[in-house]
C-alpha cells in the first residue's frame, strides 16, 4: 500500500497557531489527483490520566464550550511550539492540578482527523502522584478538581461522560494499562 | 457552571459539507466576550468494532492521509445528511465489509474537539456479525479486510496501531463492554 502524496499546499485560513486550512493537491497511489483536499492545522495536544498515590484519580467537572452541560474530564492541554509530550504533560499536571507524578507511561499518540489532521494527541497514564503545590490555573473555563474511584472512573467512563473524543480514549486506555499490572 | 454564549457567528471559510470554518464571538460566564473563536464544522461520523458470530473482529489494514505508514482501522465512515448514526454505522458496515450484525449496542458519543467542535464521533459495538454480500467499497483508500483475533486487537491496541483518535476509542471501549459480558 503506497500512500498519498501532497503535490502542493497554500494557506486558505489563517487564525495563528491556534487554526490555518491549507488546501493540499494530493496525488493518490493510481495517478489521480484530487486538487482541493482541506488540511487543518490545530496545535498537538496532551491528556493525562493521573492516578495518586493512594489510587483516586484526579479528573476535572468542567463546562467546554462544544459539550452541551459539563463533562468529566482528565488533565490535558496544548504542546507550547518545541516542547517536548511529556513535558507538555507534566507541565499541565502540574498547572491544572498542583500535583506531580513519580511514573509517567506513554498510552500512545494518534492523528485526530485521520483524513484532515487536526494535530495529533498524546496521551499519558501517570502514577504516584501527589500534591507539591497550588493549581496555577489560567484556563478559561470554570473547572472543579475531584479525586474519583476507580469504580467511579469506570462508571462514568461507561455512560459517556466524558464526553470529548480523547478525553474518553486516555482513560479507557489507561484502565486496560492498569489492569495489566 | 455556566455555559459560553455565542452571541454571533459567521462564516470565514466554506469548502462544503466536509468543512465549514466559522467565527464566533463568544461570551464567558463572568461576562468577559472571546471576539474571535473560530469553529470548526466537519462531518459527524460513526466507528463500529464489528465482531462476527465466530468471535473475529473484522478491521482493515489501510493507508490515511493523516497517518504515516498504514493503520488498522475500524468500520467508519460519515454520517449522512439526515442519517440516523446507527443507520450509518449499518450502512457503512454491510458497504465496506459485506457484512450485517445482530446486536448493536452504542458506546457513546464524543465531540471531536472540545474547543472547537470538528464534529460528533458515534461509536458502536456490533455483535453476530456475518456476511451477506460483497463489500461495495468506494472509499478513496487502498484498504485489506482483516478478521482478527481478540488478542490481536489487544496487542495492536496497546501497540498503538489503531492510529486514528476514534479508531484506538471504539477498540478500546468494545473490548470493555465485552469483558462486562
């Protein structure tokens, strides 16, 4: 299996690092091509399952503004341009919830629009985390830490309550990690 | 928690139904406004984790535009305009595969991005599944169907080879709901 090749790409929208539409002629493997294929640029993002030490995972009860009421949710952000996944992860831990961790487990990375990409997330398990300092915040939305069971994690993971794409996947992934210990 | 407001919107870039780029001005709970929040507007889509009468879980081995090298990959495709998801899910089931299941049980649905809306994502596990005719194709993607064992969809899971957010997402969360089994 051969894959597409770009032929050419021009910017169509630019809103900064946060959104730009490229218009890509792509060429597929039997020489047609297809002149107008939109490619969207969003920055690569984390999300990380934090467990504690004494194994409550830390989630957030947030409002989003494509999430009709509020969502459960893990600890997740953009990557700042040149840093590295699992920088961007420990500094959200830390930012988000004032806690670090002491094992951090890459559950893999993954293309958000297999079709028009949309960045790729990164998405972490991380263990033995423990309180060193206050949340710094800096989010726009309002958000309420929780510390949940893991019975808990499993029963709202279950009846879609966390209700962004990766959000569901880092915990779904993480769960099958941990019960492989 | 309040919701954001949107107190206007209009369109910055339109390429059809398969993605719409839009601004928003956008109004916060503490009555700070956000004046230029672009929104993303792609198709909603549906996976299916499709699992035959014999236990195999039908995926493919397929090339992506936003993937390097090739993926394994579930039934998907887009919902429709005026599509039911489940309807879609079936249709792009018997389409791609050749096959109809039995038992259909939905396993949520997701907002593709939190910020920005890029559409719905309507997972599905279908059960009993068996063939009744040729798969009709169609899709642009070269694409080899598989029929894998249960473990071999753990193994590539863990491994990170669904490469695709929602693909590793319906993998995951069927595997769950078939342990509740």
């Amino acid at each position: 299996m051969q894959p597409w090749k770009t032929l050419s790409r021009r910017t169509v929208l630019n809103y900064g690092r946060f959104l730009t539409v490229e218009e890509h002629t792509v060429e597929l493997p039997d020489g047609r091509t297809i002149p107008r294929w939109p490619w969207i640029i969003t920055p690569d993002y984390i999300n990380v399952a934090a467990v504690t030490a004494a194994g409550a995972f830390l989630c957030f009860r947030q409002t989003k503004y494509a999430v009709k009421g509020t969502s459960l949710a893990p600890v997740g952000g953009h990557i700042e341009p040149g840093e590295a996944p699992l920088d961007a992860a420990q500094r959200e831990l830390l930012e988000e919830t004032g806690y670090e961790a002491t094992l951090w487990t890459p559950l893999g990375q993954y293309a958000v629009n297999g079709n028009r990409g949309a960045g790729v997330a990164h998405l972490f398990l991380a263990r033995g985390a423990r309180r060193v300092t206050e949340p710094s915040g800096g989010d726009l939305e309002e958000q309420e830490l929780l510390a949940l069971s893991r019975s808990e994690v499993e029963a709202a993971l279950d009846s879609g309550e966390f209700k962004v794409l990766a959000w569901a996947t880092v915990m779904a992934l993480a769960l099958r990690h941990l019960e492989d210990q």
